[in-house]
C-alpha cells in the first residue's frame, strides 16, 4: 500500500521557517506572527474568523500551510467526562490515540509520539503492534491544541475555576510511541509547546514529562538541551535477568547503564527524575526487588511511580496483590525513596497506561 507523505504543517515550522514559508507564497512575512497568534494562542482554527488578516492571506495560507492532519474518528470518555481518550486518524490512514485528564487545579495530556511502537514491550497493548511509523511535529502538536480547543470551548467538565485547569498545565509523551525515537520531532514539538508567543504555546517546560525505555544516547542528548522537561525511566525491574524480557531493549542499554543516564540528567538539569515500574503480579513485585531497587537508587534526585498493570487483552499478566504492592511501596519508604502509585484515570476506556491499541475501530 502505497502511503502519502503527511502534508507540511505550520506547526512543523519554527518562527523563522513560517516566515519563510510566507515569503515562498509572495506574503509579507509578518502575517506570520499574526497567524501563529491565532492559531496557538487564540486556538482558533478557523481562519474564515481571523478578522485582523485579509481575506486572500487567510485563504493562501490555510490552503498551504493548514492540511486537516489528525482528524478524530472516536472519542470515549470516563470519571465523569473529565478524562476523554480520543482516536485521531492521520493523514495517510494511521491511527494515533491521545488522552486528556482534567484534575481540579491541573489538565494533563498525554501525547502519542509514534503511530505504534517499536520497543515490543510485551506487558504493553502499543508494543504489541509493531511501528507503524513517526509521527511529525504538527502531529504531535496538534493533539495538545485539540485539548486545549475542546477546554476553550467548555465541553470538559470540572476544573476549579480560576485554578489551574482551564488550560493545558501538563504534557506527557506517555501515549503510543518510544518519544527518545523520535528525538528530532519530539524536541521540536517541546520548542513549540514552551517557546514563547508567537512561536509557541508558552507552556512551562516543567509541565512536561517525556518518557523512555531507556534509549541512553538520546538521553544524554537530551540532558544537553538544558530544557528543564522531566525524564521519567521505564524501569519496571532492577535487574538485567528480568528487565531483558520486559523491556527488551535492555539487551542494549542495561540497568546500570540506563541509570547512569538518568542521574547524570538529574545532575545536568536539576530536575528531580521518574522511574516507572508496572507492578506484575509475581514478575516484578517481589519485596527482595524492592530491596534491590532501592540499592540501586536512593539518595538520588528521583521519584518512583508505581503502576498497577492494566491487563493488556490476551495477556498471561495482571496487577499485583494489594498487599504486596504495600510491601513495594512500604520497602522503598523505608529507604527514604520517594514513591506513589499512579491512580488509573482512563481505565475503564483503554485510556489508562500501556492500553492505548487500535480496538476502537
Ligand atoms: N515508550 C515510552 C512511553 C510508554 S507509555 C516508555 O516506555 O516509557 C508510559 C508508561 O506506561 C511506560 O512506563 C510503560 O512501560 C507503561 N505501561 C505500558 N503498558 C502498561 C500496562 N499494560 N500497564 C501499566 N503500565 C504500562
């Protein structure tokens, strides 16, 4: 099957690249600010109402640098309409999925980065799929402005109002997809979301938490940005025996090394790093892997999120014991670890960690 290249998108540009971009179409480059206002700032997305650009420009532009990119096929909801999941179908047929979580003083989405994945972590649905392939800036983007839009419009209930959830605080790459093998477009796509207006959203860096297997080379890129994003580590065992057949690329990159990654971009970015760690019922939540986890890391500048597995379809695994995700959680306190156990926001629609496949369609 042959499949289209996906169309150059605004949002793929940097500021100076728009303006090019308008020169190209013999516009004055300034309009450029104008619309990237309009699109990022003011989440408009139809340019028919951009009453401060002429006619013609608004036309030129959206025909050329607008392309509908993701276009939702299905949007399922939960936790009273403050958690929605949506299907985005891309412009060449393929599906991504991202989710949006509305707390009382934050809303957090999480992206995809990857249409599939390519890690074959076997406890996770995307993993299961195989890569499809990249996804592009815009693409990515895009899912953070169609959260952002559907809160402006007021279609998500909750919030405190005038707290911090009638916006986008919070960005995780956590949907489908290894972020760290996307680096470029990745990066990019963080430039667009904290770059100041007009040349992005003006997020805060530290709302946004990207989210890797371990690839260790695009971890020491990373750490050299100096972008004060938060790197969360999929550990899921301290040891090599076990996290080989968890997290297969380990093979490459093992325990020792991936942490070496991980504290040095604590150390490079004073900022406080995630480890995370799917508890398995008698794979990984035994209390003397605990113990070795927190050989491993206390002392460190890190915080252990703890998921309870959500059952992929057809997967031999499932969640740990209550009593012996106390234990984990219990040993690593007593090692002065810090730790929680991630609450399972979406799970009811395949929205909640390592669920997001294809089952929608
Ligand atoms: N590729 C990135 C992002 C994946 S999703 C990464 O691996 O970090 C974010 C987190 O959900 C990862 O820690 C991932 O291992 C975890 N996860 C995947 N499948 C899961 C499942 N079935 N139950 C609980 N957590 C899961």
């Amino acid at each position: 099957m042959s499949r289209a290249r996906p169309a150059r998108h605004l949002l793929d540009l940097t500021s100076e690249e728009r303006r090019a971009a308008l020169v190209e179409l013999g516009l004055p480059a300034f309009r450029a600010d104008q619309i990237s206002r309009q699109w990022l700032i003011r989440l408009s997305d139809d340019p028919q109402t951009w009453t401060d650009l002429p006619a013609d420009v608004r036309e030129r532009v959206s025909a050329v640098l607008l392309p509908r990119i993701l276009e939702p096929v299905k949007q399922v909801s939960c936790d009273d309409g403050t958690t929605v999941k949506t299907a985005w179908r891309l412009s060449d047929g393929a599906v991504v999925e991202s989710v949006l979580m509305r707390y009382p003083d934050r809303v957090t989405m999480c992206v995809s980065s990857q249409a599939g994945c390519g890690m074959a972590c076997p406890f996770c649905a995307t993993g299961q799929q195989g890569l499809t392939r990249n996804l592009t800036t815009a693409e990515i983007v895009e899912q953070v402005l169609a959260g952002a839009r559907a809160l402006q419009r007021g279609e998500i209930p909750g919030g405190n109002s005038g707290g911090g959830a009638d916006r986008v605080s919070n960005v995780v790459f956590m949907g489908m997809g290894e972020p760290l093998a996307n680096y470029e477009r990745v990066v990019d796509a963080i430039h667009r979301l904290v770059d100041p207006a007009p040349a992005g959203l003006g997020m805060s860096a530290r709302g946004i938490t990207v989210s890797t297997v371990g690839l260790v080379p695009k971890m020491v890129e990373l750490a050299g940005l100096g972008l004060p994003v938060t790197l969360a580590l999929s550990l899921h065992a301290p040891d090599d025996e076990l996290r080989d057949t968890l997290v297969p690329i380990n093979q490459r990159w093992p325990v020792n090394e991936v942490l070496s990654a991980l504290w040095a971009y604590a150390e490079r970015t004073h900022r406080r790093v995630s480890i995370e760690y799917a508890l398995i019922r008698d794979v990984n939540d035994q209390a003397w892997r605990a113990e070795l986890l927190a050989d491993l890391i206390a002392g460190q500048l890190v915080h252990v999120n703890l998921i309870p597995l959500n059952p992929t379809p057809g997967s031999q695994w499932t969640a740990s014991r209550k009593e012996d995700e106390r234990t984990f959680v219990r040993t690593l306190m007593a090692r002065g670890v810090a730790v929680t156990v991630r609450d399972t926001r979406g799970r009811q629609i395949d929205g909640a960690c390592g669920q997001l496949a294809i089952t929608t369609l």
